[in-house]
C-alpha cells in the first residue's frame, strides 16, 4: 500500500534535482511524453527520462505506450518503474501481457514487477513459469509467488517444491517462507498456517540456508510450543542450526515462553547449555532472576558446569538488583579463578545506586574473607565510601591493603590525597606490592584531580621532605597529570641542582603532549651550563616539528630555535620542520643554513623543495637568489603554457629568462603577463617544461604562478 506513494516522493524529488524544471522550465504533458515514447527518433536515453518522469505524472493514458518498451532490454527497468508507480489496473494488465511478449532478462525483471505489484491474476502465469527451462525465470517467478502470497500462490509454490533443480526449489522455499512471514504479522489465527509452512520447508530436501530460516520460523510460530523444536535444534551437528536456534530463544514471545525456555533447561545438550543460560538472559525478563540465582549456588564439577555457572553469573549482572549481593559475593570468593573473577565482574556492574549503598554499607561489616571483593567493588563503581576504604589500607591482610589502595585511586578527593601520599612515599612500606599499589593509585587519584592546584601544591610539599626516589616518583605523577600547575612544578625539577630530577624531569618534557612545554624547554635550552640542554633543545624541536599549531606560531618557534641550536643534529630537526610546514619564514632559515658548509646541500635541497610548494612571489625569489648554488648549464629544450587543449609555445620566452641555476626568475612572476596573455581564460594552467641541466634531459609542470625550481636529473 505505501510503496507506490514512497516511488513517487522519491522520483518528485529526483526530477526536482535532474530535470529541466528544477531550472523553471515546464514538464511536458502527458500527451507529449507519450509521443516521446512513440517517436522512433528518440534517443533512449530521453526515453528513459521520460518514463521516471510519468512515474510521477502518468495515468492509464500512457500505460499502453510505457508497456511497449518493456521487451527491450535497455529500457525494460525504465518502463517498469512507471508501471509500478503508476495506480491504475491496466498496470497490471500491461504486465501480464508481456509475460508473453519478453523473454531473458526482460521476462525477470516483468515476473518481478507482479510481484512488487502483487497481482494476483498473475499467479497461475507464474506457477507456468515456475516449470521453465530458464532457471533464472523460474527462481523470479517463485520469488514473486512468494511476494503475492495469497492462498493460489501458496498452492503453486507448495505444488512447485517438488521441482528436481535444486536451486529452483531453494527459491520456491523462499517464498513460502516469505508467505509464512506474511501469515506470522497476521494474526494469531495465521500462526498455525505459518507452522505447517515452515514444517513443509524442513521436510524438503534443501540448502543449508533455507533450512536455517525455516527452523528460526517453526520454533517463533509455535510461541511456548515452540520451545521442544528449538532444544532439538541445539543438538544439531548444523552449527548454524544451533546458532539460529539461540537466536530463536531470545526471541521468542508469547504467554508461558519464559517458563519453557527455563523448564527445557535440563534437556539442553551440555556442549549449549552455557549459551543458552546467555540466550535467556539477553532476554532481559526479571523472571528469569530467581532460577539464575538457584545456578549461581549450585556447585560446579566439571568444565560445563563452570561455564554454565559464569553465564548465569553474566545474567544477574544484566537483570540482578541488591537482593543478588549475595550470590554475587559467594561467587566473587569462589576457589575457581573462573567464577571468581566473573563475580567480581558482575559486583562491578549489577544493579543501580541502590546496589552502591548496600555494597558500601556490607563493605564496613564485612569479615577479611568478603573484604578485599567488596573493595573491588567500591573502586570499580566508584562508590565514595572513603572511611571504609582508608580503614582497610592497614589492614592485616597486604592483599586487603593492596586492594583499599587501588580503590582509593579510583574514589578519592583531595581530602585523601595526603593519606595516598603518605603511603606511596614511605620507605618501610610493608611490601613492594603495597609500595607499587600506593603509586599507582596515589597517580590514578591526581590524574583525576589535575585540575586542582592544591593537588599539585601537596605533591610540591611532598618533595621537601622526601627522599630521591620518592621525588623521582612525584615528578613522573607531574608528568601523567599534565596541565600548567604540574608543568611548572616539573620545570622547578628541571632547574634544580639535583642531576637526577634534571635527568627525569627533563626526559618527561621530551615527552610531553601540549604546545606549553615549548616554552619550559626553551627556558632549559638558554641555560648553557644545564647537563641536558641538549635534550632539551631536541625536546623543542620535537614540538616544532610534529604539534599542531597555526603556521605563524610555528615559524615564530623555528626562528627562535636558531640560536639554541648550535650542532648540525640540531640544525638538521629545524631543515625538516622547515621541510614539512613550507612558508616564506621556513625558507629563509633554509637559506640560511645553505651558508654553512657541512649543511650546504641539505639546505639548498630543501630551499628548493619548499620554494616548489609556495606561490611564486618576489619575496621567494629574493630568497632563491641567496642560495650559493653551483652553476649548471641549463637548456631549454621545449616550453608550454596553457591547459590541456589550449596552450601556446612559449620555448622562446623562457629561453630568455634561463640563466645558470635551475631556478629560473621571470621577468614578470605572473605567468599570463610574463607569457604574453592568458591563452586558456577561466582554466586551469600550467607551464611544462622539457629541458637539459649539464647534459641530462628532464620534465617538470608547474602549476599557473609557481616559482620555477627545476628538479636536477640524476
């Protein structure tokens, strides 16, 4: 019913866009499109725009016409485009006849437009057609059968499975499988029909596809019925069978299905039973809750049974509340690694913040043996519940402390961030484990806190009063929060007399992820007694080469690197900032560095190459003039200018303006007045050159305007 209206809004707003009136000219008429059709002159082309165009403004009146064109293969779609718009019963007439006037791929595309149509005058035609020779015609006329879908087609198509061709009664199946579709939206009336269907597939011999469908529709049309078909299905040798009928399970609706599906629960075959526990759950119905429960408290004997215990583990997760915590909790403890971690994952994520409250309030009664699970909890959910967690970092138990640690990372404000502190800094920490966890969560808490100066201020105060490695410690907590608070504090490590915070603060600052540690590193650079100036001047450098950042600022930076950067190696980092971010400022530091001897020929390469990317301007030639090139003998064999169609000789002219450096400076940098006029107004153009430097032959283009650097031929 809505297909013909939604073809035309689309093909109105096509034409709109394509044809001549979305330029104010007029649509023809009815009339004159037909005589369009009609016209044994008319290009086909025009044809075929005329029929989209009666898609939308046709009637019964050019029905006769547009059917005409449907035995040539060229405009077969055409016409059939209006005929499936166009509402009208001489549409449908029009298309039965050529079901004897069209063979090949005409005769499809017609056997499909019925069934788009759903004409059902057509379905004895099609079954005739079903029986064909042609597989093509054959498979179109059942697919259509299909689409058709009323009891004489189902009729056909039940009389035409019988078919020897296999891929003939693949596509008969189809559509019965399409009819039974039809039947399931219904009513509840039709679902027995859609059964015996369904049923009438399997029992065919078939391919694997259509038994794969077929079986997810006999199990849905059943409803709670359905669920025995689907258990037997599980213990296909087919994995698609089985896949399908998981698939089946979680979707399968009706009065009674839930308490079906957890009743066949006992009959599923072990090798399954894990995935359908997961497939019941992704139904996300409550009920299901008290019977994942009952699993989770069973024990687990062998392998399958994990397996099965996990995924309902996986289900309270999804569909649990408070009343689950304690399932949950045993299973967090459980001795097997397996559930125990798939307890404490499902504690992280079951439930609302009524769950929070009651973990918090079970965490600060908890015994050791629950504890250390509860405080997973807490950290994973990031419950608040900070008096619990500080009281168990000195618990008895390192594991329990370890844990409170990690968790404090996760929850702290800045209130504890001196109790992190304290823990992460002490040298008699009672282990590694516990020292390495006290860092850990002391830098995870002031990352999340980088935006509070009294977090980098306490860590500041720390360092006075701390050894070497814990200063070491609190500068690599500077560098992961980041932010202008923790890059000042690490630009005071990188100033400070003690040669290890240099060597780390300023290690850290190489690696540094904002534009703002430029001017830190450039502070160090000047230093010229500082052990790791050097890292620092490359560290600036690094910015200037690969951070984003406006092109102004970047050439700023490079110019102020220069008196910083007294090595070659140094020199070389600039020469390739200069390279990949070319612009007048990047060039003349190209130039300059040309003056010294060791840097002479990567300069004046890379002057070169930048001078090709710029806009041709007197400030570049200027700068190209500078370069202490060495002179060549260039000759200009052959010159163009113009564009591809349209281009004049201008070998003369050029020849002229040549000297002795592949770099040629035009009398005049515009192109159309050095050239003598623009030859092609409105294109684009471009210069072509053939010549010779020192005897070798070259070519190169040069877009209008481009300074002329000609490459040296090797």
């Amino acid at each position: 019913m809505f297909a013909r209206p939604i073809i035309k809004y689309l093909l109105a707003v096509s034409l709109a866009f394509h044809s001549g009136a979305a330029f104010g000219d007029e649509i023809p008429t009815e009339a004159e499109m037909i005589a369009i059709l009609t016209s044994d002159t008319t290009p086909k082309s025009e044809k075929a725009i005329t029929c989209k165009q009666l898609a939308v403004f046709g009637s019964a009146e050019c029905v006769e016409s547009v059917a005409s064109l449907l035995p040539d293969p060229e405009l077969n779609s055409w016409a059939r485009i209006a005929l499936e718009a166009i509402d009208d019963p001489s549409t449908d007439s029009s298309l039965l006849d050529a079901l004897s006037t069209t063979d090949g791929l005409p005769l499809v595309g017609v056997i499909q437009s019925l069934g788009v149509k759903r004409v059902s005058n057509a379905v004895e035609p099609l079954k005739e057609k079903v029986a064909t020779e042609d597989e093509l015609v054959a498979k179109a006329a059942a697919m259509s059968l299909g689409k058709i879908g009323n009891a004489d087609a189902i009729a056909a198509l039940k009389e035409s499975l019988a078919d020897t061709r296999t891929s003939v009664r693949s596509a008969v199946a189809e559509g019965l499988i399409r009819c039974a579709e039809k039947a399931m939206t219904s009513g509840s009336d039709s679902s027995t029909e859609a059964t015996e269907l369904y049923d009438l597939v399997l029992q065919t011999d078939l391919p694997n596809p259509r038994k794969v469908e077929a079986t997810r529709g006999a199990i849905l049309s059943r409803g709670p019925e359905g669920v025995d078909l689907l258990v037997e299905s599980l213990k296909s040798d087919n994995k698609r069978i089985r896949y399908i009928a998981l698939t089946a399970a979680r979707e399968l609706t009706g009065e009674g299905v839930s308490e079906a599906l957890l009743a066949a629960r006992s009959r599923v075959p072990k090798s399954q039973a894990a995935l359908f526990v997961i497939a019941l759950g992704e139904r996300g119905e409550a009920s299901m809750l008290d019977a994942m429960l009952a699993t989770i408290q069973q024990p687990a004997n062998s392998d399958s049974d994990i397996d099965v215990k996990t995924a309902a583990i996986g289900v309270v997760a999804r569909i649990g509340d408070a009343s689950c915590l304690d399932a949950l909790i045993a299973a967090a403890t459980d001795s097997n690694d397996v559930v125990a971690t798939a307890g404490r994952a499902a504690l992280a994520i079951v439930g609302d913040e009524e769950v929070d409250a009651e973990i918090a309030a079970r965490a600060s009664d908890s015994g050791d043996d629950a504890l250390k699970a509860w405080i997973g909890a807490i950290g994973a959910r990031r419950i608040p519940a900070i008096e619990t967690l500080v009281e168990a970092v000195d618990n008895q138990d390192p594991s329990i402390g370890v844990a409170a640690l990690k968790a404090l990372g996760d929850v702290a404000t800045i209130e504890e961030i001196s109790i992190l502190i304290d823990r992460a800094l002490q040298s008699d920490a009672k282990s590694k484990s516990t020292h390495d966890a006290a860092l850990k969560a002391l830098r995870a808490a002031c990352v999340r806190l980088s935006d509070d100066p009294e977090c980098v201020q306490q860590l500041e105060e720390a360092m006075t009063r701390s050894d070497s490695d814990a200063q070491l410690a609190i500068v690599e907590t500077f560098a992961a929060m980041g932010g202008p608070g923790a890059l000042a504090a690490i630009e005071k490590a990188a100033m400070s007399k003690d040669r290890n915070l240099q060597n780390a603060a300023t290690r850290l600052l190489g690696g540094w992820m904002t534009v703002d540690a430029a001017d830190v590193l450039m502070r160090i650079s000047e230093q010229a007694n500082h052990p790791y100036r050097i890292r620092a001047v490359r560290g600036y450098l690094r910015i200037v080469r690969q951070f984003r950042m406006p092109q102004n600022q970047r050439n700023e930076m490079a110019v102020a690197a220069l008196p910083i950067s007294s090595r070659d190696e140094e020199k070389r980092l600039i020469l390739d900032a200069a390279s990949r971010y070319p612009s007048v400022a990047m060039l003349k530091i190209a130039v300059g560095f040309s003056e010294s001897e060791s840097l002479k020929n990567e300069a004046q390469a890379i002057a070169l190459e930048i001078a090709q990317k710029l806009e041709n301007s007197p400030a570049v030639e200027r700068l190209l003039a500078k370069l202490d090139l060495e002179e060549m003998d260039v000759e200009i064999t052959r010159a163009t200018y113009g564009a591809t169609d349209e281009n004049v000789d201008v070998t003369a002219r050029l020849q002229k303006q040549v000297g002795k450096l592949p770099i040629i400076l035009l009398d005049n940098p515009n192109y159309n007045s050095n050239f003598g006029g623009d030859p092609a107004p409105g294109s684009p153009k471009q210069l072509r050159i053939e010549y010779r430097i020192n005897g070798r032959a070259g070519k190169a283009m040069f877009n209008e305007n481009d300074a002329i650097v000609l490459p040296v031929p090797k």
